[in-house]
C-alpha cells in the first residue's frame, strides 16, 4: 500500500521522512494503542474525550503513525492546526534553536523581537491596508475573550451579537458565544450576559438570498438588542464545528456596512479559516469584506500553542496599558514557530496548494452526491470541505450515519472529523502538505464506508 509522492506535491514540506502512506499492520485501535486508552480512563478526566483511539508516535506529510505502526491518512490535521504538516522541517529547525535560546521570559515583563515579528506579519497578511496593532495569546477562545475585552472597551458598549450555529471556545464566555449545547455546554452555566444570538445564512437550510439572509439579522439586532447597545458583531466567515457552513455571497459584506454605518465592531473569527485553509490567506478575502478585528490560531504555529487579535489601530489601542495580555501570550517557542509556519505558506505554494485540494475534494464528494440523496449537501472552500448526511425520506440530519462512516474510516486507516449542530456533517481538514495519491485514496475509503453504511 505505499504512496509514492506525485509530481504535483513531491516537493511540499513533510514531517520527519515518513513514507507516506496508508500502512494496516493490525486492527485500529492495535494492543499498544488499547494499552495506551486503558490508561488514559484511569488517568484523564473523562470529560475528555478521543475521536481516534490510537497512541500517535509520528506524523507528517499527510499521514499519523500510531504505536502499531499503523499509518493512518490524515484529513483533520488536528483541527486545522497542521496545514504546513506536522513536524514540519522550518517549524522544526526554528523551535529547536529558539528552545536551546531561552523559553520564557513573559513579552509582558522582558520582551522579545519574535513577538513583535509575529505582530508585523499579521498586520501585513490580515485583510484591509489601514493600521493595524496586534496582541499574542495562547489559545482560539482566549484569542475571543479579548476580542470581545477589546470592542467593549472601544465602543463602551455590552451587547455581543453572535449565530446560529456558532463556535468560539469552551471558556465561560466563549461558551456563552458558543451555539452547540451538547458536548459543549450542557451542565456548565450560567454563562456570561449581554450575549444575542441571530439567524445565520444557512443557504442549504434557509433558501434564502445573502442579502435577504442579511436583512433578517440586521432586523432582530435592530428590533431585540439596538444598535446603540451593540458593542461587535462576532462571526465566523465560514462556520467551523457548526458544520462549514458558507454563508451566501453579500451575507458578511451586508453586514459589515450595517457595523460600519452604526459604529459597531466587525470581529472576524478565523481561528479555523484562517492561514491558507480555504485558497486565501484569510477566509474573509473570498468577499472582499476588510473586518474591524480579525481573531487567529490553529494554523498560526505549525501545533503550537499561538493566538492573536488583530485589527484596527484605534480599536486595538483603546484599552489601557496592561488591560491585555497574558504570562504565556506570545510564548517564543510558539512565536519563532509562527514566523517559520507563516514562511511555509507563503514561500512553498501552500495557498495555492489548498486551491488544488479543493478541487479535489469538491468534485470527489460532489459525484458520490450525485449518486447518494444521503449526501444532502456538498460545500466549502479550499481545503475546508464538508458533506451534510441527511434521511433522504425526511431531509432529517442522519448523526447516526455519520458516526458509522467516521468510525469505518479511522478502522480502515482515514482520519476524518464530525461537526454541524445537528452531528451530521463530516468535515476534511487535510493537511496542506497531502499528497494527490494520499487525498484521492482517503475519499476512496469514504466511499467505501458509504457504500457499505
């Protein structure tokens, strides 16, 4: 079963020389990786959970490697966080010499030019050419929360509007932000106030236009919550665990005039979308819309721990001295492996390379679409994809379906995530370093476990 890399991706940047292929040595999970779940239920909270049950030695390219020695292709790439590969060579060599260096210092206390060299690419890179500040935390949610911190403060305002669908972290305030309720928020209230809700464009569900999908959200802002109360608009530009829902074309730049026109913060949350995931360095450049902030992670350091704000100068500059920040913000392991990610994505076709994966998984899952109602929905971009399984008697969400075709793939050696409210979507996060064969061969897998669901 080995994959010989073709011409197209040979020279992409993989892990620490793996063979790239999907390698079956014993049942998954195999006895070292049962050995291994064994001992996380009698060490790990239960609340936390596994996708995969598998003990993970190596990983590269496009593939995993578990204590088995089984080698599993790759399509989550740990939620979108490994787009320039796991153990990516410039990630690899910048940590290693930044480690050796020193580890911590806080920026807050004794900073460094890694910090500030992270602050100045994201100011490059993020959409609009006005002035920007940026400020480094550690994680997605922590990224949010001051997000939020930061256009309260601006805008002197409460109110934080959100959607249908939503995700933004497991903090208490993200969670309130957040619209899943199992596993997310069940049993963790009350949560955090001055929090509204409205309807997403949902194009599959709603049939709506992006403009007439605008309009009615712009309606309940106006008549539930009032411009004048309303501090930021915060949104995915395209939903993330809510099932990679792609609003309708004008949805996000009509709503991004009504903020304009009423002084309201514009928060884009690209915390999954952003660094190269959907053909463009930030999911917000498929419409041309310029947000007041943009809040980053995952994909920012090549797997380590790395967040950011982002946005205009006036806004980000309004809290006072001290008021953001964090002892672990703008680590310099995380930072120099920042810089080194953001290098890989923009000197080795990375880009460009999840244009290309894209085509690929759109029309593979598109023709089996085409052949299989349970395929209720086909959509993203790039390298954000996602297919909705529905009853086709009904059109009710299938979760069990989808929990049949994401086990089937992990035990036949394909790695693939779930998401959507409703727990019946499957989304492809591959890595950007996969190879054609390896890509064409996982959605093979997922045919097979559709075929055979």
């Amino acid at each position: 079963m080995t994959i010989v890399l073709d011409s197209a991706s040979a020279t992409l940047p993989g892990g620490p020389g793996l063979p790239q292929e999907r390698r079956l040595r014993t049942s998954i999970p195999g006895p070292r990786s049962q050995e291994l779940m064994a001992r996380k239920s009698a060490a790990v909270a239960g609340g936390v959970g596994v996708a995969v049950p598998i003990a993970v030695v190596a990983a590269g390219g496009g593939v995993v490697v578990d204590a088995d020695d089984n080698s599993l292709i790759d399509l989550g790439s740990g939620i979108a966080v490994t787009g320039v590969g796991n153990a990516n060579p410039r990630v690899v060599e910048a940590v290693q010499n930044q480690v050796a260096a020193f580890t911590h210092t806080c920026f807050t206390i004794a900073p460094y030019e890694s910090y500030i060299a992270v602050a100045e690419a994201l100011n490059r890179l993020t959409p609009g050419d006005h002035e920007k500040r940026s400020a480094l935390f550690n994680s997605g949610a922590e990224a949010v929360e001051n997000a939020v911190k930061i256009a309260r403060h601006y805008t002197g305002r409460q109110a934080i509007v959100t959607f249908e669908h939503a995700y933004h972290g497991r903090t208490n305030l993200t969670l309130a932000l957040t619209a899943k309720n199992q596993p997310y928020k069940s049993g963790f209230g009350p949560f955090a106030p001055e929090i509204y809700r409205v309807p997403l464009s949902y194009p599959y569900r709603d049939g709506l236009t992006g403009a007439q999908a605008a309009a009615r959200a712009i309606t309940v802002i106006e008549k539930q919550i009032g411009a004048e109360n309303l501090a930021a608009i915060l949104i995915e530009p395209i939903q993330g665990e809510g099932g990679f829902v792609v609003p309708a074309e004008g949805f996000l730049p009509g709503l991004v005039d009504w903020a304009r026109n009423h002084d309201v913060v514009f928060i884009a949350d690209e915390v999954q979308t952003g660094f190269g995931r959907t053909g463009r360095m930030f999911a917000s450049e498929h419409e041309g819309i310029v947000p007041d902030l943009v809040v980053t992670a995952k994909g920012i350091a090549g797997g380590l721990p790395l967040s950011a704000v982002t946005g205009r100068a006036e806004i980000m500059d309004a809290p006072q001295v001290g008021g953001i920040g964090g002892t672990y913000g703008g680590n310099p392991l995380a930072c120099v492996a920042a810089l080194a990610t953001i290098e890989a994505y923009e000197s080795d076709g990375l880009v460009e390379r999840a244009q290309r994966i894209g085509d690929t998984l759109l029309g593979r899952l598109r023709g089996i679409q085409a052949r299989d109602p349970r395929l209720g929905d086909v959509r993203g971009r790039g390298a954000m994809v996602a297919m909705e399984l529905i009853d086709p008697a009904t059109g009710a969400p299938d979760a069990r379906l989808t929990g049949r075709i994401a086990r089937y793939a992990y035990e036949h050696g394909v790695i693939l995530l779930t998401a959507g409210t409703d727990g019946n979507v499957i989304r492809f996060l591959p890595p950007l370093t996969i190879s054609d064969a390896l890509l064409s061969e996982g959605l093979d897998v997922v045919a097979e476990a559709l075929a055979g669901a």
